[in-house]
C-alpha cells in the first residue's frame, strides 16, 4: 500500500509540474517580449530627448571644466533676441486671439455656405511649407506692401502662419460646448455679449489656451520664416541660434541659447497639460 | 403673471412643417402642459414662445403685446432646460445670481435673493458646490431657483425631469407645480409622459405632427378626446368603428347609439353626430366593468364576452375578452379582481361606462401613425 | 372701425432692404466676424502666393521694373534643376518611410501597452520644437569629443563620418516627423477593437498573419495619412541637410530657393521654384485631407 501510495504521489507530482513548466516558459516568453516592447519606447524617448540633452550637456561645458558661464551670453548680449522674440510671441497670441475667435464663433455658430472651402482658406498657410511662405512674403512686402524687413511684415508672416491653430482648438471646443449654455443665459437676460463675456468664453476656456500654447510654441521658435522676412535689426532668438549654428555652431554659448529656447517651451507644454489635459491639442500641431 | 397668446404660429424648415398653425391662449397665472410623442413640434413650440427661434409666420404676444422680434434676454422669461443647463463655471450661488447680476442689482439684494430662494428650492447652505458636486434631482432645483430668482412673468419648462430617474421625477413634478403655485407664473411645459402632464397642469395640449389635437382639462382630454389620436395617445382604448343609429337627449346630456357588428353601445357625443354617420367608437380597458353575477341591467345593455386571456400584475388585472368575435382589452382593479383570477375561459357579463364616439374622417385617420 | 378687436394681422408688409437684412442677418454677422481672418488669410496667404505664380513667370527680378513675362525658368529647372527636386522628394520619401517603419511597433506598444503615455507625449515634444534644435543637438553628438565617441570609436566608426552624411540628415528629419506619424497610426490603431486580434490568434493565425490580415488593413487610412503628412512636412526640409548634410543633400528645393531669392536676387528663379514646391505640398495635404477625415472634418 506505502508504495502504491507513492507511485500516485510521484505521478501526481508529474501530472502537476508538466503544465507548470510549459505555463513558465509561456510566462517567461512574454515577459521577454513586453520587456523588449517597453524597452523600444524607451529607446526612442531617449532618442527624442537626446538632442536636446546633448546641446545642454554641451552648453555646459568650457574650458575651464563644467560651468554655467555660457549662460551669461543668453541674458547678456543675447538679451535682446530674447526679448525681442518674447515681444512677437506675444503679440501674434494676441493678435490671433482678435481673428480667430470671431471666426470660430462664426464658423460653429453661424449658417455660411461653403464653410468648407473658408476654411481650406483659412488654413492654407498651414499647409504651405515655410520656404514657400519666405519667399512668397519677401516679394509682396518688398513690391505690394512696402513693409520689407520691418516687425510689421514678420509679426504678420507669424499670424497668417499660425492662427489657424489658434482656430482649430477654438472650433473644436466650441463645438463641444452644447448651446444650450448660450441659450439658458440668453432666457436669463444676458445679450450677446454679455453671453459670450461671462459664459462662452470662460468655458472655451481650454480650447483657446490649446491656441495660445500652440502659437507659443511655434512662433517663439520659429526661424526659417524669420530668416527669410525679418529685417537685420530683428534677429529673434531662433533666427540667432540659426544663425550661430552656421558662424560659430561650436561656441557653448550657442548650446546655452538653443538649450534655454527648448527648456522655456518645454515649461510652457508641461504646464499647459497640468492644467488642461492634452484633449484640446487633439487634431492639431501637437499630438 | 402674463397671458400668452399664440396666434396661428408656424415654423418651416425648409419643406418640412416643424409647428404646423398652432394657437394657443394662455391665461395669467394658468399652468398649461403641450404632450405628445417626440418630433411632434411642442418642444419647437416652446422654443418659439422663449424666442430662442423665431417663427416663420403667426404671432407671439405676452399681454397682448407682439413679442416675435424681442430677442429672448429681452423676455422676461424663466426656461428650464431638460439638461438644467448649469453653468459649470459657476457655483450654485453664482448660477442663481446670475440673471440679477447680469440687470445689475445690488449686491446685497442679489445674496438676499440668492439665500430666498436657496430656500425656496430646499437647497440652503449649497450655495459654494460647483454643480457637478449635485445629484440630478438637486441640480435640477438649482436650474428652477436661478430661474425663479429673476421674476420672470412667464416659466417654460422643456421636459425637466425626463432625465431623472423615477422616484425623483415624481417629487419634483409635485414641488414644480407648487413652486408656480406659490409663485402664481403662467407656466408652460413640455412633456411626452401623460402621468406628468395629468398630475400637475391647469389645461393640456395635446401635440401630434406641428398641429394642436385637442386642448382641455385632465378630464376633457381623458373622457371627452375630440381626435382618434388624442384617444388613442391618451392612456388605453378599445376602438370600434360603427354607424350612428339614433340620438338620445337625457338628463341633458346628449348621447348617440353606435352600432357595431351585432353590438349596440350608448356614447356620448361632443361634436353632433346624426343617425347614419359612421363614428370611431371608444371605450377603456378600465372601463369595462366585469359583473358579478346577479347584477341586473338598468338601461345600460349588458353585453356578453369570452375570456381568453387573464394577466396577473399585482394591483390589476388584465383581460382578453372576445365580445362578439372581437378582442377586447379589460382592465380590473380594487378587491374584485381577485374572484376574477381563474375566469379564463369562462362567459362572463360585462357593462360599458364612459363611451365616447367621434366623427369618423377618413384623411386623419390615415395620418394617425400605426394604424 | 366696425371690428375694433385687432385683425390677426400675420402677414405684415415690410420695407425691401430692412426685410432682406432681417432675414439675412444670421448669414450677414457670420461673415462679419469671419471677415478679419478672411482679410488676413487673402492678403498674407493668398495675395503672395498669386504674386509668386506671376512673379516665376518673369526673368529674374525685371518683375519689380518692367516685367518680361517668360517661362524661362520652368524651362531651367526642368534643365539644371531635376536633380534638386529629386533629392527633394527622395529625402522626404525616404524619411517618410523610416518614420513609418520606425512609428508602426512604437504607435502600437504606445496604445496597447503603455500606460505612461503623459511621459512619452511630454518627450514627443522636443522634436516638436522645430529641427533646429534637433539638428544642433545631433551636430553636437556626433562631434569627435561627444558623448557618442567611446560608443562610436569602439564599433570603429568615425563620428565625423556620421556628422555630415545622409544618414544623418535622414535621421534628423525622421525624428522630427515622427510624433505626426505616431499620432496618425495611434489615432487608427485606437479604433482598432483589441479583441478581433484575439479572435484572430483563437482562430489559429500566427502573429505576422494577425498583423498582415487584421491589423494592418484596419489601420491603413492612418498609414496612409501619416506617409503624407510626414511627406508634407519634410518636402519643405532645410534646416537638417543644411547643419548634418554634405552637398549632395544641400540640393534639396528649400535651400536652392534661398540662395536664388535671397542671396542672389533672382526673384524669378525662386519663385519658380517655391510654385514647384507649393503644388508638390497642396497635391500631398489634399491627397491626405481626402484621404483622411482632418481633426474638422468640416
């Protein structure tokens, strides 16, 4: 009966590790897969970030060791195109704001015929590749407009290029918001105005912070447009990285301004979706 | 607070006729319900008396005055929405305040009022949630306190509770018409759910593809519907169509005789039928009685039925009853349904109550859908 | 004055114009509001890029004194300036191609398996940033004292040989298209319901077969969208061949339309080749608007 009583315990034994081994093996397979998968995305997270860790780490570096002395040139004598670009990145948010939130509110809210075509229209700029754009701009500000190589012309070649992304996030918040918001302050006694002051806008809140965010990062760093329209008293901070890229491209000095660019626009990104979400962003430049 | 006429009001959209002609007179401080099924015009209709669109011919006036061109913020009017349309930005207070703000009040009457009619609507010491903090029912409380909060002469309702669940939807229905009560505002609203409309309006307005089928009381619409549809609408009919026999004068109420098939069944007549028109005869499930035995016929004929079918479903009874080789839907109710349980089968005696007969129109017979 | 009670006056006569604004206004106000973009659109978008047509058909810049109308410089770029636009459309196809096969697997693991997506989109934004950035960045790695030198030497390559070299423009500009990829394949492969791949591994298909025959059908609209949206954007390719590229690359349409337009004056010239570059950029995004249903959908 003892061994009897074994033989079925050594078979159970069997009977149990068999699937055991195979369910391992299994287990382990897939481990191994999705350790490979994670890794991929961690590899071209890397890669994205690399360039921008390279510059900094280089940035860093002079010749008397690890310093942040090339630091000193971003608020000396490159000041200037940083002001100088923080002042049109302001202005082009603002002037975006004036155009496209009429235009989203008529776009959504208004019966137009060929709303389709308007907004191809609209949004041509955004499909014109930038070089295009340069030169188109150079000859109608030197021949037509007269404004060659002044703030007005690059403030301008800034809006038309990026207030249809202003647009979008606006149209698609609004027409997220269902009227009925409109409409229940309408019955309450509040006009149009008031309306769109104390209700409208509030809760399109998002979308059009969407639109300021996107203009920001575009045109703060924006240079191949500049390159082609600013006039040589309006170097913006990009166009000055560009340009040193081509002149002394190996300064840390360099380094230290393109990586101080990427780091005010990150900042900017982060903070948006801390307070926003990436929903409004759907759709548009970024993701 | 206002009287509110609508004078032949029609609204196209194109080819399709959304209102199709409606008028409608309101009285100050009246509480009229429009029902009907959905797309049937009534919540365009309100719509239209709100301003929110305008209509493609016909008259609005509040008071006697034409108001088709006064843009709705212009009104005076308090619309509460089937989503109550909170203001998520805005706490509860906030969205109460909100009409007083926008005429400018001062501020210490605006929170008096704000407190009122936190008050009013059960809701004290709520004021600083956000409306998504609320359940449905009290969101909908602080959609009817912001209306109220601004006086409006005239309240319009789009369907209010259909969004909540049952139990809520019937105490507010009762705290909504006490509000207008206590408040006095002409009222009107919108529903599709007849329990609704019957519980809590002055006067009901039946709505079926843009046009007004029949307005009237509870009991107008109920006992006396002048439209197959309105019967047919309206709760549970049987529906026979039949010839005008004779005309009967009693107890000062006109009645005619309508003959079915073999049957003979006493109506009552709003509309003058004469002996050989054809009418639409209709008669409740509830209305039907089923008799004991030993119950003598007065004057009422007692007809004879066979039961095929008894449903169960706890405070009623439901049959199927073939009276003269037609089905009949009978409804029993109260302690003598329950000697009736085991009649499938059976012959039983059954008494007619609160007939009514219509003129039979072929064309709107056909419009009515379903049929 | 028999009927003193007010006729159901419904039908009013009302004045031409008033009646016409009343009714129009809707329509009217719209087109208000639209018209201070509309202006901006047409006299920035639409005005340069009519004077652009018009300017590429005259010799140089006798446009700006008395033009001489030819098509002299569409002849000079079908005669010396072919391989330009080949090299063009061969890095930004090329590119295109890296990015999708780089973007597919990534697109996937990102939407089946990742659930720190808020950390891989905060590192998608860098490219975002523009190529400028990206370009001096890779400038920088592939120095001979960068931080890829150990790694480089002992593999024995020599990084100067990467610094200026077409793999390394490709790169750069793959990396700068690849979150549009990304987000074009995600948004499909999102739609894509996970349990017809397990339907389709329980009816016995191997894994390459689940992705030949379920997934990559399903996912083919973003594919498609993504090619010509990467396509787009690296036609218009400058900043890269110019920072990472030998002269071979330098050829590339956006550089020569700078060196002509700018640099040169020929205005002529330039703006032949902006309308060549303009109608290979509007031909890719109304190819890919058709394609795919834009974020508007208008």
């Amino acid at each position: 009966m003892a061994t009897g009583g074994k033989a079925i315990a050594e078979r159970q034994e069997v009977a149990v590790r068999r699937p055991g081994l195979w369910t391992r093996v299994v287990r382990q397979r897939r481990r191994i897969l999705d350790l490979v998968q994670h890794g991929y995305i961690w590899l071209w997270m890397l890669i994205f970030v690399l360039p921008f860790l390279t510059t900094f780490a280089y940035s860093l570096r002079t010749a008397d060791g690890i310093s942040l002395s090339p630091y000193q040139h971003v608020f000396g004598s490159f000041k200037d195109n940083l002001l100088l670009s923080f002042e049109v990145t302001i202005i082009s948010i603002v002037l975006n704001l004036l155009l496209a939130l009429p235009a989203a509110y008529a776009i959504v809210r208004f019966p137009i015929p060929g709303k389709g075509f308007l907004l191809s229209v609209l949004n041509l700029a955004l499909y014109t590749p930038a070089a295009v754009m340069g030169i188109s701009l150079v000859i109608v500000y030197n021949f037509l407009f007269h404004i060659a190589q002044t703030l007005t012309g690059l403030v301008g070649a800034y809006v038309v290029g990026t207030y249809p992304m202003m647009l979008i996030p606006i149209i698609v918040a609004l027409r997220d918001l269902p009227q009925v918001y409109e409409e229940a302050a309408r019955c309450l006694g509040a006009n149009r105005l008031q309306t769109l002051f104390r209700v409208e806008l509030p809760l399109l809140g998002p979308g059009i912070s969407a639109g300021i965010l996107l203009t920001f990062v575009i045109v703060f760093n924006e240079f191949l447009v500049t390159l082609f329209v600013a006039g040589p008293g309006n170097t913006t901070a990009a166009l000055r990285v560009f340009n040193l890229t081509r002149t002394a491209g190996i300064q840390p000095s360099t380094a230290a301004l393109a990586s101080t660019m990427q780091i005010v626009s990150f900042v900017v990104v982060i903070a948006f979706f801390r307070f926003f979400g990436s929903r409004y962003l759907k759709g548009t430049y970024l993701i | 607070m206002a009287r509110v006429e609508l004078i032949e009001v029609t609204k196209r959209y194109g080819q399709t006729i959304a209102v199709d002609r409606v008028s409608l007179d309101i009285a100050e401080g009246e509480f009229v319900t429009l029902l009907g099924p959905s797309g049937c015009g009534k919540t365009t209709t309100l719509r239209i008396v709100a301003g929110l669109i305008e209509p493609t011919e016909g008259e609005i006036r509040f008071d006697g005055q034409v108001v088709n061109h006064v843009p709705p913020h212009k009104r005076n009017i308090g619309f509460v929405f089937q989503s109550h349309a909170l203001f998520p930005h805005l706490t509860v207070a906030e969205n109460i305040a909100f009409g007083l703000k926008i005429k400018r009040r001062p501020k210490a009457e605006v929170q008096r009022r704000v407190e009122e009619m936190l008050e009013l609507v059960n809701l004290q010491g709520f004021g600083s949630r956000m409306p998504s903090q609320l359940s449905g029912g009290q969101q909908q409380r602080v959609a009817l306190a912001r209306v109220l909060a601004t006086d409006p002469q005239v309240l319009l309702f789009d369907e209010p509770l259909s969004a909540l669940d049952r139990n809520l939807r019937d105490q507010l229905k009762y705290s909504i018409l006490e509000l207008q009560r206590r408040t006095k505002k002409t009222a009107i609203y919108v529903t599709h759910d007849q329990s609704e409309a019957f519980a809590i309006s002055d006067r009901i307005c039946v709505m079926n593809a843009g046009r007004v089928e029949q307005v009237g009381t509870q009991l107008d619409i109920y006992l006396r519907p002048r439209t197959e549809f309105v019967a047919n609408f309206v709760g549970d009919n049987n529906v026979l169509t039949g010839a005008v026999v004779r005309v009967q004068q009693r107890d000062g109420q006109r009645s005619v005789v309508v003959k079915s098939g073999a049957l003979e069944l006493h109506a009552v007549d709003t509309q003058g039928l004469q002996p050989g028109e054809t009418a639409l005869v209709f008669v409740r499930p509830e209305n039907i009685e089923v008799l004991s035995d030993g119950v003598v016929s007065e004057d009422e004929p007692i007809l004879q039925g066979l039961v095929e079918q008894v449903v169960f479903e706890g405070p009623t009874v439901r049959f199927l009853v073939d009276i003269d080789g037609r089905p009949f839907r009978v409804v029993a109710s109260g302690p003598q349904r329950l000697t009736l349980l085991g009649s499938s089968g059976r012959r039983v005696r059954l008494r007619f109550h609160a007939v009514v007969a219509i003129r039979y129109e072929h064309a709107e017979a056909a419009l009515v859908p379903g049929r | 004055m028999a009927g003193s009670a007010q006729p159901l006056a419904v039908e009013r006569p009302r004045a031409g114009l008033a009646s016409w604004l009343r009714e129009h206004r809707q329509l009217l106000s719209g087109l208000g509001l639209l018209l201070p973009a509309f202006l901006t659109s047409l006299l920035l978008s639409v005005v340069p890029l009519v004077y652009l047509i018009r300017v590429s058909l005259t010799r140089e810049a006798t446009f700006f004194f008395t033009a001489e109308h030819t098509i002299e410089n569409y002849r000079t770029i079908a005669e010396r300036y072919l391989p330009n636009l080949w090299e063009t459309i061969y890095l930004a196809g090329l590119s295109s191609l890296l990015d999708l096969v780089v973007g597919y697997p990534f697109a996937y693991i990102l939407v089946r398996k990742v659930r720190y997506r808020d950390l891989v989109r905060a590192t998608m934004m860098f490219p975002l940033f523009g190529p400028l950035y990206l370009s001096l960045g890779m400038h920088y790695l592939f120095l001979p004292n960068g931080p890829l030198a150990p790694a480089l030497n002992l593999l024995g390559i020599e990084g100067t040989s990467l610094l200026y070299s077409l793999p390394s423009v490709l790169f750069a500009m793959a990396i700068f298209t690849l979150p549009f990829m990304v987000m074009n394949i995600g948004a499909a492969l999102s739609n894509v319901d996970p349990t017809l791949e397990e339907a389709a591994t329980c009816l016995g298909a191997q894994p390459w077969q689940t992705f030949w025959r379920v997934l990559f059908p399903l996912s083919r609209s973003g594919i498609l969208a993504g090619l010509l949206m990467c396509f787009g954007w690296n036609l218009g390719v400058y900043v890269q061949p110019l920072v990472l590229g030998t002269i071979s690359e330098q050829r590339v349409l956006a550089i020569a339309l700078y060196q002509k337009g700018v640099i040169q004056f020929d205005y002529g010239l330039a703006a032949a080749m902006g309308v060549v570059l303009m109608a290979l950029a509007f031909g890719v995004t109304w190819l890919s608007l058709r394609l795919s249903r834009g974020a508007l959908g208008a």
